[in-house]
C-alpha cells in the first residue's frame, strides 16, 4: 500500500501546496463538544440526513426552519408521545418534504435516541467513547437500531456531528484503489468496509493524524474539487 505521506504529498501539489491544503482541512474533532451536544440535535441531524438522501441538499436546506417547527425542534421525549393525528398531519404539511417514509423516521429515531441516552447518558456522551478505529461497528449499529441511516447516511450523520470518522466517497474510494487496497468502485459490502477501516487505522497510526483530516486529504489527493 501507498504511504499516506505519498497520497499528502499528491494533495498538496493538487492544491497549492502545504499550507492551501490544510486550510480545506475541517475543525479539529472536539470529543468534549460532542459529549455535550443535546439529544435533540443528533436527531435534528439524523433527520437532515435522512431528508437529505436522494434530495438536492438545497431544497432541505432553504426549509430547515420549517423542518425545526413541525417537528417540535427535534426533542425525542415529545415526539414520541405524539398521537398518530400529528405524524399523519405531517404528510400534508407544506413547511417540511412531505415523504412518508422519511417522516416516519424520525418517530423511530426519536425513540432510538432516547434508548441510547438511558443506556449512556446522551447519545452525544456515547458517540464521544466510541473509538475510531471501528467505525465499521458503530454504522452497523445505526443501521440495525435507527431508521434509514445505513450506508452513506449513516457516514455523513457522523461528519456533520463532529464524529471522527471517514467518509467512503467517490473520491476517498478512487484514492484507496489508487494506494492499492483492493475493494470495489462502490464500497457496500462488509468485506469492503472491513479493509477500509483497517487501512485508516494504519494510516492513523503512521500519521497521528485525525480520521477526519485523513479522510479529506485523501478525497483531495485522488478527485475533482468536490466535498466528502
């Protein structure tokens, strides 16, 4: 495999040199900060992410404050206590993306994270213990315990949290082939998965450097100027 020194190296010359590259680079991940973010914006986050997948992330975006009132700003304990009349007047509500689907996420991921919280304190205290060097494990456990947030979901809900984590990109994957690791164009499958954490945490382990801040250089090393 490629030394990540090598991959640097590429993004660097890509981007206008040492310092240009590190100010693409994201905020330092802050464990202090995510043990104290309320449970009412994990899930605010896990429901913009949900909305998010397939949609123009735009369009939730210039309704977010919409999404904030009808959902009672996102606090787990009074949406699950909402009769079935407020989740089906959602379906007509015109402030928020009217997908039943989706909609009823946030009901199961309202209830998820309050199961997280009796068990750990907040959901934000128990994303702040788990390790980095098994991310595979914790989207395992948003996909079996929450609602659609499996696969890419599952990934950007931890970035935009403030999780240390990768991020299995176009550009990220096009770089790990590129280095050598020997998985699809696509990475779906656990086999997959399980070679791109160990390759991050060899690289964490030959660099110091956060999984966030490895993940970013890589995309930068291999694709067009597009974000993670």
């Amino acid at each position: 495999m490629t030394s990540f020194k090598t991959i640097r190296a590429r993004a660097e010359k890509r981007k206008g040199g040492p310092k240009a590259l590190e100010k693409l680079m994201p905020a330092r991940p802050d464990l202090k900060r995510l043990a104290k973010l309320g449970d009412d914006r994990i899930l605010a986050e896990m429901t913009r992410r949900v909305f998010c997948a397939g949609f123009a992330w735009s369009v939730i975006e210039s309704k977010w404050t919409g999404f904030e009132a009808a959902f009672l700003h996102f606090q787990p304990a009074k949406l699950s206590f909402q009769p079935e009349d407020y989740w089906e007047g959602l379906l007509r509500d015109t402030r928020i993306v009217r997908n039943g689907a989706k909609i009823m996420s946030v009901r199961d991921n309202a209830a998820f994270v309050q199961e997280i919280a009796k068990e750990h304190g907040s959901f934000g205290k128990f994303l702040a213990k788990w390790p980095s060097s098994d991310e595979i494990g914790l989207l395992d456990l948003l996909t079996k315990r929450g609602s659609r947030l499996g696969g890419n979901t599952g990934q950007m809900l931890l970035r935009f949290v403030g999780w240390d984590g990768f991020v299995t990109s176009k550009d990220v994957v096009a770089c790990l082939r590129g280095a050598g690791l020997d998985i699809a164009e696509e990475v779906r499958s656990k086999g997959d998965l399980a070679k791109v954490q160990a390759q991050f945490n060899a690289w964490a382990e030959e660099t110091g450097l956060p999984y966030t801040y490895l993940s970013r250089i890589c995309a930068l090393s291999a694709g067009g100027d597009r974000s993670e």
